[in-house]
C-alpha cells in the first residue's frame, strides 16, 4: 500500500517538505491542507507594496501546475482542526463547512506562526493592521489607495523596517517606534544598527527608539497612539512586534513544545510523537554555537526544515545541523546583513569574544561609485573560531554574509580568515578583502 504523508500547511516549509518527501518517494500518497493561498512568498510582500513587484499575484512560487507535476494532493481554504496521534488522522473542514478524516503514516506540521500582538489598551480598535498574509498586504494597499497619507510602524524589525521604506516610497510619512534603544536589535548590535538608522533618517523615514507603545487612541478606529509618554497621529497603523509559533494543533494534540514555545524537534525534525514532524515557523532547533533552542522564523530556515522533514517522511535520511540564523536586507540604498551571533547576543550567552570592525569600500578606493562597506567579526575568546558576524554597506553584503556563514559552520578561526585567498579588480572589490581586514583587526586585539 502506498505511504499516505500529510502535511499542514503549505507555504515555504510545508511546500518544501512536500516536494522533498515526493523525490524519496514516487508512490507516496501526499496530502498538503492549508487555510490559506498556498505556495507564495511572504518575503516579497513589503516589496508590492513598495511598488517594485506589480502585483500580490506575482508573489505565487508554487502555482497549481506545479501540485500537479508532482502529484501533490492539495486541499486548499481547508483548515485542519484536529490531529489524533493514536489513531493516526487529522479531521479538516473546508470553506462550505464539509468536515473529512484523513489517515496518515507520515504527518508533517508546517503550521508557521501568527503576527503578534501584545496586550495594549486600546488594541481592540479598528485600523490596527499586521504585514503577514497576501489579505494583509492587500488591506494596507486598499488604505493607501484609500488615501492615507501617514503611517506608524510599531517595531523596528526586519519587516517594521521594509514596510517602513514601502510606505515612504508610496508617498507616506512613515514614523517607527520600538521599545528597545537601537533598531534591528535581533539582528545588529548597535553600532551596526546606527548606521542603518542614520541612512534610514536622511531618507525621511522617522524613528523613536526606546518608546513602548503603551496606548491606541481613538473611538471605533484608532486616530493615535501613545508611546514613551509621546503621542503620534497617523491615517494607517501597522503592527510588527514579532511573530508567534502556531502550536495550538500540536499542543491540542499533546504533542511537547520545547524551551522556546516552538514545538520541539530533533535533528531529523522529528517530534516527540513518532511519526509526526514539526518544521518552519513553528518549530524550534538549536542554535549551532549555543546549542540553545529557538524558532528562527526566517524562510531559509523553513525550507531547509522542510527538506529535511519531507526526506525522512518519505523514508529517507537526512539531518538538520541547526539554526545560524542569516539573515540580509535592503532597505533603500543601504544593504544590512547577519550570521550567527551578534556581540550582545553573545554576552547574553556567557561566551567571551573579542570583535573586530573595519570600515572600507565595495571597489577600489578610486574606482567610480565604490560604495562604503563595514565588516564586523564576533570571535570566542579561547579558541579564535569567528561565531558571528554582521556587514553594512551600500552593496555587496549577502555573499560575503553566505562565505561567514561557511566559515562559522566550518569552525573557521580568525587566523584562517585573515589568511584567505580573496579575490580583487578594481571595479569588484578592494585589494584587501574587508572580510580579511575584520579579521586582521580581531588578531590585532588577541596580540
Ligand atoms: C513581510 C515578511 C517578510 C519576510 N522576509 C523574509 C526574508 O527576507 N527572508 C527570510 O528568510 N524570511 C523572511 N520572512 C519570514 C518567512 O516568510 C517565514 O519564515 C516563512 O514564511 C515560514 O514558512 P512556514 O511554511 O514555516 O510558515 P508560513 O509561511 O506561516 O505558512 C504556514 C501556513 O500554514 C497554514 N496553517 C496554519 N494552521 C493551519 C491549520 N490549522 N490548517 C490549515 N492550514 C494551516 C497558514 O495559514 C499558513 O499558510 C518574512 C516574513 C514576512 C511576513
């Protein structure tokens, strides 16, 4: 009989997972459910409303040609309601209420996470919108359409900040606020996040840092909030505190969240329930330097989580080596990137580092429109191996934050890297490799 494999969700992990269990097994019986449209990008979302990418309709990865070729069974505007571990079923309504039980040998949980919102007076008004879904992006469009001329963003996030330069491109007046004192502070340490901020300020864009939103203003529709004691009117307000895992399927069916409130997984995305596997925004796995638990919640990881899930439900092997959490953005003309950890995070982990910074341009220093670029290097004390590092620049900044990544999972120390074999012509880079000069820079402050 054929493996019957269900999967929960059908977005970046869910997709993928599916897909993946397909190439293992050409037999296999795979079901994907999702409530929602199925196989898009959400990473694309800011990028409609910027005006970059003409239409929601564009973000489709997946179209339905593509369930087709590899025989994928997709139900989609079917919500799963239940998932019996015992008997092995999930139960699912569709969109004209109809409700099925479906048996699975295999069962994938790619449920992703919700937007967030935390317990603000007032937040029950109207008007209060989250950038998640392609219903999301349609309803701030529809505002601006609508003629809003000003928006608050609420966080200062990778998403708070490209909704931000989304907006400011539409024509809007765009203030953020975030609690903490720096932007991007899962992201950057602060004097990386400066950089960003003040780029971010010439473009008019206006920040309140260290300002907690602590009041919605307004009768039915919110008109204002407070934040830091500050009141702040605007005609749009978006909401980008973070995202939750959604867990509440797994936790109804007793299968274990972990540390981080994801549900918890081993390396082959296993959960603690035999035949069941957890991936993407819902599901945690350890951070490869701390070995400490979280949900990255980041697409890349999701895919990656996928794979590894779909490979060993379609009888497979395969391992997930865990979270270094790279991360890149653009926002206007100033590229931001990550790998592994930032120095805060560090301290935050016990680990003693030494960091290394180094301030240099994308081409040769004499080269037209060489563009400025800074490196920074976050290396353990004791034993020299580069765990994090971070880069701001005007371009040039993904690949070198994908050569870090290497290296970290290499275990590459600092004296290798500043021994590396780079490459140079004046149009592409400068003779020494700013990655190289970081490096040279930790080894001046280990002498
Ligand atoms: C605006 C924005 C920009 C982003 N930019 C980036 C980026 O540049 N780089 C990056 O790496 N990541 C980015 N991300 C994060 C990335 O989009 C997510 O990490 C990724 O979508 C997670 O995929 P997932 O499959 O785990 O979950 P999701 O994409 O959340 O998909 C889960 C699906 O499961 C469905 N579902 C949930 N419960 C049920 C149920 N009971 N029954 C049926 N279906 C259900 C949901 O409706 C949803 O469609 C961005 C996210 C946003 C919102």
């Amino acid at each position: 009989m054929a493996r019957r494999i269900i999967v929960i969700g059908a977005n970046a992990s869910g997709v993928e997972a599916a897909s993946s269990a397909r190439k293992k097994d050409h037999t296999a019986e795979i079901t994907l459910i999702t409530q929602e449209y199925p196989g898009y990008s959400r990473c694309g979302l800011p990028f409609v409303l910027g005006g970059q990418i003409p239409s929601f309709k564009d973000l489709t990865v997946y179209p339905p040609a593509y369930f087709k070729m590899l025989k994928l069974n997709l139900k989609n505007e079917t919500k799963v309601t239940a998932i019996n571990t015992k008997d092995k079923t999930v139960t699912a309504v569709d969109k004209a209420g109809a409700t099925e039980t479906l048996q699975y040998d295999s069962l994938v949980i790619a449920t992703g996470a919700d937007s967030f919102m935390p317990p603000i007076k007032g937040r029950e008004k109207q008007g209060i919108h989250s950038l998640r879904t392609l219903e999301d992006g349609e309803k701030i469009d529809r505002a601006i359409k609508d003629g809003a001329k000003s928006a608050v963003i609420m966080g200062a996030g990778l998403i708070g900040l490209e909704t931000g330069v989304a907006l400011i491109e539409r024509g809007l007046k765009v203030t953020i606020v975030e609690m903490l004192p720096q932007i991007l502070p899962a992201m950057l340490d602060a004097d990386m996040a400066k950089l960003v901020q003040e780029h971010l300020q010439e473009k008019g864009m206006c920040i309140l840092t260290g300002k907690a939103v602590e009041k919605f203003l307004g009768e039915e529709k919110v008109t204002a909030i407070i934040a830091g004691g500050e009141r702040v009117e605007a005609d749009l307000f978006i909401s980008a505190f973070g995202v939750r895992a959604n867990t509440k399927l797994a936790v109804d069916a007793g299968i274990p969240l972990g540390e981080s409130r994801g549900i918890k997984t081993n390396a082959r995305m296993e959960t603690d329930v035999k035949d069941v596997y957890a991936v993407g925004d819902c599901a945690e796995s350890p951070n490869i330097i701390t070995h400490k638990v979280a949900c990255a919640q980041l697409g890349t990881i999701a895919v990656r989580q996928g794979k590894v899930a779909g490979t060993n439900a379609g009888g497979g092997y395969a391992l997930f080596p865990g979270i270094l959490a790279s991360a890149v953005t653009r926002l206007f003309e100033t590229e931001a990137g990550v790998t592994g950890l930032t120095e805060a995070a560090a301290q935050r982990a016990g680990i003693e580092v030494v960091t290394g910074a180094i301030s240099s341009k994308t081409k040769a220093d004499y080269y037209p429109n060489a563009l400025p670029i800074k490196v920074k290097l976050v290396v353990e004390k004791e034993s020299q191996r580069i765990i994090g590092a971070q880069i701001v620049g005007g371009e040039e900044v993904t690949q070198r934050i994908n050569a870090l990544s290497f290296a970290i999972q290499k275990g590459m120390t600092v004296r290798e890297l500043a021994k590396a074999d780079t490459a140079y012509a004046p149009p592409l880079n400068e003779t020494w490799e700013p990655m190289v000069l970081a490096a040279e820079m930790v080894l001046m402050k280990l002498r």
